[in-house]
C-alpha cells in the first residue's frame, strides 16, 4: 500500500502517528526513518524487504481530540497520509457527528482492555471525541454511564464515541448478534 503513496522524488507520505512499523521491497527513499536492523542470525528472513520504524508513532491506546471531519471512504485514506493531519488533534468519521467541534481538553484512561470488554474513565471540560485505537467491527456496542452511545468509524480503522462534558464511565462490549442468536437457539433445544 505504502507504493501507492510515493512522491514524485520518490519519497514517501506515510500515515505518520498511525503506523509503527513498515516495510518496503520497491521504495528505497525512507531517509527520514530509521531502517530496524534484523535480529542476529535472521539475516535473509526477510530477503530485500526493508523494515523501517516510524518514529512519529502515536501509541495511545485512548485519546480525545476536539474536531472531526467527516469524510467518504476513499478519501479518508488520502487525508490519513497528508503530512499535515494530526490524529491527535482531529479525528477522520465517515458520519455525521451531533458536533464537529468542541474546545478544552479531556483526558482517558484505560481501566479494563479484553477480548469481549473495554472499560475507560474519561473526563471532558466541554465534551469532544474519545478515540479508541483498537479495530472498528461489527458487534461492538457502547455505553457512557451505562446508557448506549453510537460508534464511529474513526480514522477508517479505528472506532470513536461522542462524550458529553463531564466525567464519565465509558464501555464498548464485544455482542454480536449472531452470537446472541446461536446462543438463544442453543438454549431453546436444551429446554425443548
């Protein structure tokens, strides 16, 4: 994908922030990272690909942001590996929002993170977008204080919630409906 995105001086505009790392057999103009050397004895593991690290990483698991744009798909690509879009300041939905933008700082913190269950304390002076940097599927639902809240497609990959101004309680919970069903099924046959 990364060829997609060379510059006509054959450099290249990855999606800084989002990306850890990366490699590349056919690009060779990544002077501006560092290229990870391969662990001993693994020399010719990966043959001419080169892996690089992406030092501009934004590792939060959790964050606010104050403005989103909204944004087809197609195009939500394009933005996410401009130089100038900042993930950590702007979130990229392909929905409307109740707000596109909201001022004042919020804060989120990460209480609970498994396969079915995400529990995270967030606090907003004005309210503004929670980004949750882990896969947008569907099957996921929200809660803010235990009442359900709509989930965004944030940044294409990622999921993002509204939040009011306050302090809140904030669970996304893995219930897919197809497991609900088998379940209910499964359960009819027992007392049948």
């Amino acid at each position: 994908i990364l060829e997609n995105f060379q510059n006509g001086d054959g450099s290249v505009s990855i999606p800084k922030n989002l990306i850890k790392y990366f490699g590349s057999e056919k690009i060779k103009n990544f002077d501006f990272l560092p290229q990870v050397e391969n662990p001993p004895g693994r020399a010719n593991l990966l043959g001419a690909i080169k892996i690089y690290e992406n030092k501009f990483f934004f590792p939060k698991t959790v964050f606010f942001v104050n403005d989103a744009v909204v944004l087809p798909g197609a195009q939500i690509i394009e933005q996410l590996f401009k130089r100038e879009f900042n993930p950590a300041g702007t979130v990229i939905l392909e929905e409307t929002p109740l707000k596109n933008r909201y001022t004042g700082q919020g804060t989120a913190i990460l209480k609970k993170h498994s396969e079915s269950e995400i529990a995270i304390e967030a606090n907003s002076e004005n309210g503004g977008f929670l980004v949750l940097m882990d896969t947008f599927y569907p099957g996921w639902k929200a809660f803010i204080d235990g009442r359900e809240s709509k989930i965004y497609r944030a940044n294409y990959i990622f999921r993002a919630i509204e939040v009011t101004p306050g302090s809140h309680t904030v669970k996304f919970i893995y219930k897919p409906f197809y497991f609900i069903v088998g379940k209910t099924v499964s359960l009819a046959t027992i007392f049948c």
